[in-house]
C-alpha cells in the first residue's frame, strides 16, 4: 500500500524499545511525575507472531526496589493475552531480581501475536530489568534510570513549572497537496488545493494537553471548483471533550455542533473553509490562484484554528496529532471527499464514489484514495512543498514521484527534496515571486 504521506523519514519518538528474543519485545511506553513525589510507569510487552523457536511466555517480571513500588495493574491487552495473577517481592529462583510478576501467563508467544502493558507506580526512578520467561529460557533486558528519565524530558511529563508546548512539524510547516477530480485521475498536478501547516499543543506538566493552535496556510489554488478543507482528530478524542474557534464557513452546507466540531461525525471533525474561492481573491486571469506563472501572484490565506480541551484527560500521546487526518471537500458537495491515500472518509462521505473510474479502494481491505497502480489524490509533506505548475503532471515535475507511490514509499522518499537537483524539473514547479 502507498504510503500515506511523505514522512518515511519518521518522527522522533520518546519511546525505548529492547529485544529480548524469541520474538518479544519491552518498551517504555510511558513516564509521568505526578509532581506528589512518584512516577507511573508503562512497559508494554510485545510479541511478533513468530512460532520457529519462538515459545508461549509463561511470566513476565519487572525489577523493583522493596517499598518502592505500588498500583499495579495489567492492561491495553492485544491479542489472546490471558494471565494467573500478580506476585510481588521475592519472585523465585528462576528470577534474579525482586519486583513485580506477572505469571500464569497464556495466549502470546508461539505464533501467537499481541501485546500487554504493565502500570505501576514508584516512588523514585531507578534501573530495572524486566524479564521474560518462554519455554525453557529467561530472558533479560535493562533499563537504567537515566532511560526513564530521559523519557520524562524527551515527553515534557516530568513535573516543573508552566506549560510544555509541542509543535509538529517540529521544524517548520508541512505541506497538503490535493487533485480533486477524484475519482477521475485529472491532470494531476497536485495544486488544485495546496496547504501549509503546523501544530501547537499545549499541555500541562502533567502532560495533560489544554489546547492545540493549528495553523493553516492556503497558499494556492489550481481548481475551478469551489473546495474546502477540514481535519478529524484520531487517539479517541470525544468529540464532546473539545470545543473549537477559528472555522471560516461561508457557504450553508457544512453543519456544526455547539462545540464548533462538525456535526455528524464519530470522530471529532474540524472543519476549517468551506470554499477556497471565497478566501483568496482570484487575481483576473490564470485558472485558480497561484499556480500560473503568467498570472499575479496572490498573499496566501492564513486559518488559526483553537481548540479547547474542555473534558477528558488526553495526554500527548493520546492526541497523536501526528495522525490528524485532513481532507478536501469537492466543490461544496459535502459527500465528495478526498483524502491521503489509506485513510478513511468521514462519516459523511458518499460512499458511492469509491471503485468508480480511476479509484481502486477496497473498504473490506482498509486501501483508500490509490488507483489501481497505487496513485494518490493527495500527498502530505513535513516541510513545505514546492508544487507544480497548471497543468503539469506531478511525474514530470518529480522525476521519481512514480517510484515512490508505486513501492509504498520505499523507494526514493526523499523524492521531492530541493537537495536532489536530478529529482526535479524546475521549469514545471511554481515558484513565488
């Protein structure tokens, strides 16, 4: 499957993974001061399926210091993870350290995949070795306490003073760049809507996040349609927790909650214009704005949109704004979405479209937004995007851009960067005066 944007780069995370073999994994997924003097910690055990010298885990253990640990308890189970119960203190001799057991353990390891996290708490930091015990072997892992407390810095949910804010992209806006003929192919020049954005959360030293300034830039439009844009939010945030400002809504086809997310949705909807044409003043000649070399260029238009957390408790992670899912609305018909290849419509969506003319999505095998050959309508970038001009294929201004949409975004995925003057046709990209 295409991937779904350019981000194979990766996004820096806080978590710390260590093999133990036999196909399982610990990671330290979570550390959090509660700023009262202890930490809760999350250590989630993950097994690959794999069953050739791979056997069924029996226990799992996690060092702890005597009286320095409580609140245990097991769970975010994937898979057919069962367990006996929960030991403490001297775990055996088959385990050279005293801590915290989990035994009576079935249904991971030996082909079986799945994973389980551990929640305890403590009241200082220290190094602990976590064990697991699969057939006849007990395999050992270590942690030191420099590891969780570089967690703690690298998450922002140690306890100090004031606020953490998070940006992504952490560098600098990214880019959203959509062909809105979809389900047709069009001329595929990735400029019909073009976007800059970035994100700004804002959490407490709890780690517990307030709000979230998004900015978004509509720098160019190469389309006759009347589009507009929106995001949904994943992680399970409750539409009801948030409450937003900033939408621009000119037409009378969008429909919103008292909130200010869209009405409708399962998934918290934040739409942010409705129509393009009413945003940026076409400039009198050229077809849309921006996108004709010939035509004068016009001042992008800039969307703060503020989001409120109201309820809940969502921690950075939770919110995994990383996986926002944002879309163009075709020509104000409210149905016609397109979206970055692999992601699902919104509950609004017409699902009439999918599998017509150039689509080839498959909703049973969870393939969205590619053609046949794996082809996008939409492509996000995390650094600001030099797009095409009118009428130019994407394949002949980014001389690898096919390689890398038909190999999943294996290939080449540094395909559109300025870096790599023989990736690009410069005569085929806009470039603002």
């Amino acid at each position: 499957m295409f991937a779904a944007s350019a981000e194979a780069q990766g996004q820096t995370s806080c978590e710390l993974t260590k093999n133990h073999g036999q196909g399982f994994t610990t990671t330290i997924e979570s550390v959090v001061e509660d700023c009262d003097g202890g930490f809760e910690i999350k250590l989630r055990l993950e097994h690959d399926g794999c069953d050739s010298d791979c056997n069924e885990l029996s226990n799992y253990a996690i060092q702890a210091a005597d009286g320095t640990y409580s609140n245990i308890s097991v769970g975010d189970v994937v898979g057919g993870f069962t367990f006996g119960q929960i030991e403490t203190g001297n775990l055996g001799s088959q385990i050279p350290f005293d801590g915290i057991k989990v035994d009576g353990i079935s249904g991971i390891g030996d082909g079986q995949a799945g994973s389980f996290v551990v929640t305890y708490t403590l009241t200082e930091l220290q190094d602990q070795k976590v064990s697991t015990k699969a057939g006849p072997d007990t395999d050992i892992v270590e942690f030191s306490k420099s590891d969780f407390e570089d967690f703690l810095l690298c998450a922002g949910t140690g306890c100090g003073d004031g606020e953490v804010i998070n940006k992504y992209p952490a560098a600098g806006p990214g880019t959203l760049a959509y062909e809105d003929l979809w389900p047709s192919k069009g001329d595929f020049d990735f400029n019909d809507v073009v976007i800059d954005y970035q994100f700004e959360v804002t959490s407490n030293n709890a780690n517990i996040v307030q709000s979230v300034e998004a900015t978004f830039e509509l720098r160019a439009f190469g389309a006759g349609f009347r589009n507009g844009f929106g995001f949904q939010l994943t992680g399970g945030i409750q539409p009801g927790d948030i409450s937003v400002s900033g939408s621009s809504l000119t037409e009378n086809y969008i429909t919103l909650n008292s909130n200010g997310t869209e009405a409708g949705q399962a998934l918290p909807t934040i739409i942010v214009f409705d129509n393009a044409y009413n945003e940026m003043q076409h400039p009198g000649s050229g077809i849309g704005v921006n996108t004709d070399p010939n035509a004068p260029y016009v001042a992008p238009a800039t969307f703060t949109i503020n989001i409120e957390f109201t309820g809940g408790s969502y921690s950075f992670s939770d919110l995994s704004i990383a996986d926002f899912k944002p879309f163009i609305i075709v020509d104000r018909e409210r149905g016609r979405e397109v979206h970055l290849p692999g992601n699902a419509p919104t509950d609004l969506a017409d699902m009439s479209y999918f599998g017509t003319r150039d689509d080839d999505s498959d909703p049973s095998a969870n393939r969205w937004y590619v053609s046949e050959n794996n082809l996008p309508w939409a492509i996000n970038i995390i650094e600001s995007f030099d797009y095409p001009t009118e009428k130019t294929d994407i394949l002949e201004a980014y001389l690898k851009f096919k390689d890398w949409a038909q190999s999943g975004g294996t290939l080449f995925p540094d395909w559109f960067s300025v870096d790599n003057p023989d990736y690009r046709d410069n005569s085929k990209i806009y470039t603002a005066p």
